[in-house]
C-alpha cells in the first residue's frame, strides 16, 4: 500500500527523472539539430514547418498522442504517464525561457549525440524504475502492438528509426546520418540502463555435493530454490537438480562456493529478464 510519503517520494523521483531528459534534449539535441527516437525529436524538425518552440510542439504532439492512446487503448495510461507527458516539454519550455539561443556545449554533433545517449538514458532509467515512461513514442508503440500486431520493442525501433529519418527533411546528411546512429545507439544502451540492471540468473546444478551448495543458497545467499528430480539418459541413474535464481552479486558468490565445493559439478546458466511471483507472508 502507497503512503502517501512514499508517493511523494515517487513522484519526486519521478519529476528528476522527466527533468535530466528535458535538460538532454535542450542542450544537446536541439543545438545539434539531431532527432533520436523521441517527440521532442520529432518536434525539433517540426519546428522548421511551425511556427511554434520545440516546448509548444512536443506538448502538442503528447497531449494528441494521450488522447488517442485513451480512446484507443484504454485505461493502460495511468497518473504517471500523464503527468510525465505534461512535465517534459513544460520543463523544456522553461529552459526556453531561462537559456535562451542556447548553444551546443562541445560544438561537435557527434559528441552531442553521445552526451545525449548517455544522460538521456539515466532519465529514463529512472522512470522506468518507477514503472513511469515519457509518454510520446511509448503510446505510438503500444497502438502499433495493439492494431499492428507488432512487438513492443520491434514497435519503438521502428517509430524511432521513421522520426530520424524525417530529419532529412530539413537537414544535411551528417545530420541524417548521426540521427540514425544515435537512434540505433540508444537502444542498445536503453537495453543496458534499463533492462540490463535487473537480469537475472537462472542457476541449474547438479552435483554430488547437493546439500552444501543447498545450505549456502538458503543460508548464505539467503535465496530460494527448487529441487527437481531427474534421471540422467546415459547411465539412468537418478539425480536432483537444484534450480536458483540469483542477482549478479549473488550469482558471482555461488560459482564461486561450486568451483571450491565440487569442481566436477554439471551447471547450466540462464539469464532472467523478469520475474512475476508473490512472496507469502
């Protein structure tokens, strides 16, 4: 149950996380005119077409793009993607008002590009640990997935691949090219901030040391296990397998338990993306 501490708390998170994206598209996006993966990406071209702020087109754009994720969709957009989706361009149209004809601080698109990939993804990080996003793209991919039968993430590289591309339009080659770098890029770290923090191992062991490695998983790594019985298709011999999920600290500790306790232990890995259980109480 959320106290109402700790949805302040949530939220605050929350607000800091929509603010580092806003700070990465003002001063490293926009000056560089580069258009990575995003509505603010988008309205950046926009701009040239508009005759409105990148602030006033990516509200615009979120606010249509809610709209139709609502009727279209449903309930799927909560408090905080709203509330995210009206914070980010009001933060960047502050930075409108507060650093005016901003510059880009290395003076080198590609640099820019990096920076961005880089401090955007933290923002996003952070969101996403909230189970909050940025709105914008999120909402295209879900109606993609939903009327298009396309994979989430299939989804987001596509739409974000279209907006780069739409940099073309209005800028150089270099521009178009870096655009489609930096969008291919950003996944790729995107996976590593985001999803690459929670993986999981998935740990099988078979060994004649059974109950030493059970007692270091339970009492030690205080962790859970399950044990399988098995019989081994070579000599039909019978033998229990002990299946654990652990984080990477834990992970590095238990291999390292095996290799001293049994050296001769049959292990298989897996990684983990998620996992969905309630604990008892």
């Amino acid at each position: 149950m959320n106290t109402p501490l700790k949805t302040i708390r949530e939220f605050a998170m929350i607000t800091l996380g929509t603010a580092i994206i806003a700070a990465a598209v003002y001063f490293l996006l926009m000056p560089s005119h580069l258009v990575i993966a995003s509505i603010s990406g988008l309205a950046i071209v926009l701009e040239n077409f508009i005759p409105l702020p990148v602030s006033a087109i990516t509200m615009i754009l979120n606010v249509v793009l809610l709209i139709i994720g609502i009727l279209f969709i449903g309930r799927e957009f909560g408090g905080k993607t709203i509330y995210t989706s009206i914070l980010l361009p009001t933060f960047i149209g502050i930075l409108e008002v507060i650093f005016p004809d901003v510059a880009s601080p290395t003076a080198d698109p590609f640099l820019d590009m990096i920076c961005y990939i880089f401090i955007v993804s933290i923002g996003l990080a952070i969101l996403f640990n909230r189970n909050a996003s940025s709105g914008g793209l999120d909402i295209v991919a879900k109606l993609m997935n939903k009327y298009l039968h396309m994979e989430l993430g299939n989804a987001m590289s596509l739409s974000g691949m279209v907006i780069a591309l739409s940099s073309g339009l209005v800028y150089d080659t270099k521009t178009l090219l870096l655009s489609l770098l930096g969008t291919y890029l950003n996944g790729i770290v995107l996976d590593h901030f985001i999803f690459g923090s929670n993986l999981k191992k998935r740990v099988c062991i078979v060994s004649k040391k059974e109950e030493e490695i059970r007692n270091f998983i339970l009492h030690e790594l205080h962790s859970g296990a399950t044990i399988y019985e098995a019989i081994g298709a070579y000599d039909l011999e019978p033998k229990r397998e002990i299946i654990t999920i652990v984080d990477k600290n834990e992970y590095a500790k238990l291999m390292s338990f095996i290799e001293k306790t049994d050296c001769d232990a049959f292990v298989t890995i897996y990684t983990v993306n998620k996992i969905i259980y309630r604990p008892k109480i």
